[in-house]
C-alpha cells in the first residue's frame, strides 16, 4: 500500500528521501561557497536574526539564546547537525512538493544552510566586530504587535484563567472557558495571542483558542472538531500561539463572526522547566468596524484520516480521508496533526474532472512542533465544488521511531498523547459559485503534479 502510494506520489528529480526526511551531506552545502570566508558577525548573526531569535532570545520557548556570538559558539556542532538535517527551523514541509509560498515561513534556504555548515566547519570564526548586524528589537512583552499596525489596541483582550505549572510535572493540558464580553454580533480581521508574562513563555508549549457559540445559521462546518464541543456549538479555532507564531491577519474581504454568548474554550499545552511558574495566555482580537461585514466567514475544518485508526505493533500505517466540498472553496493553510506514532501526511485535491493537484507534503512530521503553513494569498489554492480533499497519514509504530513510547502496543484514535489521531486542520472560506468562475477566468488551470510525496 505505502509502495503503491509513493509510486503516485514520487516526481523525477526529487531529492534523496530517508524516512520522509530530506537529507543532505554536510560538505555538499559548505562546498557552494568555494574559498569565500564565512564569519558570525558578518554571516551567521543576519540568519540568526531573520530565523532563530524569535525563540532563541532570553526569556522566549528556547532552551538557548542565538543573539551574541558568545551564545551561539557552544552549539555551534548542535546547530549545524540540526539545520543540515532541517529539525531546525522547524519547518518541515517538504519543498519538492505543492504549493511552495507561505507567510511566516521560517525555513532556511539551501543557501543559508550551506553558510552555516561552512561556519561549523571552518572552525566558527567570530569575524570583525563592526560587521554584527544592530541588535533586532522585539517587541515588549506587555505590547501587541499588530498594534503598529493599526495604529490602535485591540478592540478585545481575553484572558485564560490562570494556571500554575510546578516545577516538576508531566505536560499538561489547561482547559478553561472564558466568556466573551459582547452584546452584539461583530466581525473579527486580525487576533494576536500570547503569554501573559515573559515567565509564562517558558512553560507554555501551545496554545488553542477555541470559538464557542451557538450559530445553527452557519455554513456547514463538517468536520468540526473539538473536546466535548461540535457541529453549530464550535465555530473553529480564532487563534493558535506556537513558536514563531503569534497572529493572523485575515484575508481581504474574510473574517470570523462572534456573536453574543459566544466564549473562548482555550486549549494550552504546558510543560514544566523547574520552577513554578503561573500564568495566563492573553488574546486580542481586532474588529472590523461596526456595520462593516466581510463577504465571506472563514472557518477551522478538521479534515480527518482517522476514522478507522488501527495500529498493530512494530508497523507503519498508511490511512486516508475524503472530503467532498459542497462549495467551491479557498483553502488558507496546511497545519497536520498527528501524536507520537505520526511520520508524514500529505492532502490533495481530486478535482471534478478527476485530475489529481498535490497541495502539501509534511514529510517529516514531529509532535512537538505543530507547525502551521498557512499559503500566501497569490498560491492559496481555489478550488471548485465537488472537488475531493484527499489527506493521507501515515504512522510509525515501530522501534525506528525515537518518539515512540513502546512499539509493542496496539494504538487507536483518543485524545491521550500515547493515542493517535489524523486530521489536517484548514481554514477554509466557502465562495460562491460566480466568485469562483470569475477567479477561473483569469486564472490558468493549473493541474501539474509539481512533486508527489513519499514516505518510505
């Protein structure tokens, strides 16, 4: 099965693929530079920058800071290791396959991966202090950034209810529900989340912020996913803070509803790091003007390969989901999610006319980094009614996987880490059928494979 899959999936000239991973050689990428020297200050420091401060900084998710040369030359070994093998940045869409244009996208370039490596091996050379880069400024940790954008707060600043995390404890998950203070329907177009102290940012893994209202005059949102929560009682997700993610600007003319009533039911993932540390997770949420609604709502779908999840021990799983749109739709973002045992995922859309458009390929999936790539607008992929979304997974439940707890053990659907689960979580916004054929117009039909995945 999983042969048959990676035959369809495979595209001349791919890259060397081990495990789903992309693999490079370390002399391969320090030898494009030829004979030019490479320095911190000059080289190395402007990639730390653009790339690594937002958590490797004092007081951020990091466990060390990248700001000075002084406190990146003792990882110098770690950080080429984890860059060659792209663990770091975590970014780990395959850029072979589907769509390649992102916002927020942290990944190196091959270019700078081959500075890097070539730093390393060359012995990690300070260079000329007067070519270090000024210090990037950060924002304070009591600011929003999306602030200076508008030139405003926000309209809305919701709070978790606090939680202490002890020093030593197992990862755990905070719940609470938090009352939106509303008396009339509004419409959201930018949300910023965060921790509530610089404290707060070491414990704090992720963090959901659930919408809860009841809106039965909502588009269908099939697949809605949540704890206890489903069908016209959850509306999707407003935000998710995670490393190098703090906020969403919606498209143009796009939003989400809030309504009277309606509530956060927050999802915060925290672990501890050897002090008690208490602290909330903050949401602000900037509005549209009042009487002023976007065309179109935008909703979270969970597209699920896991209605059937049946692990054996010591196996690598393939599953898959179909999906069939009963509007024609744009798409936002490629976000997998997946426990322990997930290895890759891929989704593709089966087109009316059966031909088959590759969207995303995460082929090195990792529990602990629930990236979300969300498309820029120009490559966000529209796509017309009846068109079959196609999201496969993949599990290893075997000793090669170093995140497997014991490959002894069946594994089936649950909510625990140690159970597994499947879906893509996507944000969608349903279109009309004349917006569609107006896009379609002016846009050539684009149905190259540009790269099928494979997940050996």
């Amino acid at each position: 099965m999983i042969a048959r899959f990676q035959t369809s999936w495979r595209a001349a000239g791919m890259s060397v693929v081990a495990l789903g991973v992309l693999t490079f050689s370390g002399p391969a990428f320090g030898a494009s530079l030829g004979d030019k020297p490479v320095t911190f200050t000059k080289d190395v420091a402007p990639i730390f920058q653009e790339k690594c401060q937002n958590c490797h900084r004092k007081d951020s998710m990091a466990p060390m800071s990248l700001i000075t040369y002084v406190e990146s030359r003792p990882w110098a070994k770690a950080i080429e290791e984890r860059v060659v093998t792209r663990q770091m940045p975590p970014w780990h869409i395959d850029k072979t396959v589907g769509i390649q244009k992102f916002q927020y996208d942290m990944s190196l370039s091959d270019a700078q991966i081959a500075t890097i490596v070539k730093w390393v091996d060359s012995g990690s050379p300070a260079g000329d202090p007067k070519d270090m880069p000024a210090p990037k400024k950060w924002p304070e940790d009591d600011g929003w950034q999306l602030a200076r954008e508008y030139g405003r707060p926000p309209d809305l600043i919701i709070k978790s209810d606090l939680y202490t995390m002890p020093a030593q404890s197992q990862d755990q998950w905070w719940r609470p529900l938090t009352n939106i203070p509303l008396t009339e329907p509004r419409w959201v177009k930018a949300v910023e989340m965060k921790p509530g102290t610089a404290a707060g940012r070491r414990i704090t893994h992720h963090a959901l912020a659930h919408l809860v209202q009841h809106d039965p005059d909502a588009p269908e949102n099939p697949n809605a996913r949540g704890s206890d929560l489903r069908g016209p009682d959850e509306a999707g997700t407003l935000m998710e803070w995670a490393v190098g993610k703090n906020y969403d600007i919606y498209r143009p003319d796009t939003g989400k509803l809030l309504l009277p009533g309606s509530h956060i039911w927050w999802d915060i993932h925290y672990h501890a790091v050897g002090e008690k540390i208490t602290d909330d997770v903050q949401l602000a949420v900037w509005l549209y003007p009042k009487g002023e609604e976007p065309k179109y709502r935008t909703y979270l779908v969970g597209f699920g390969a896991e209605t059937r999840l049946d692990i054996a021990p010591n196996t690598i799983t393939e599953n898959h989901g179909y999906h069939v749109l009963k509007q024609p739709a744009i798409l936002g973002n490629f976000q997998p999610h997946m426990h322990l045992r997930g290895k890759a995922m891929a989704i593709e859309a089966i087109l009316p006319d059966g031909t088959i458009q590759p969207i995303s390929y995460v082929g090195a999936f990792n529990f602990n980094w629930m990236t979300n790539y969300i498309y820029t607008d120009d490559a966000a992929p529209v796509l017309p009614k009846g068109t079959i979304v196609h999201v496969t997974a993949w599990h290893d439940n075997t000793t090669a996987n170093k995140n497997n707890p014991d490959s002894r053990q069946w594994v089936g659907y649950g909510d625990r880490t140690v159970d597994e689960m499947a879906h893509a979580w996507v944000n969608v916004t349903y279109i009309s059928d004349e917006d569609y054929e107006k896009w379609a117009s002016t846009h050539k039909k684009d149905t190259a494979p540009r790269g099928r995945a494979s997940a050996q």
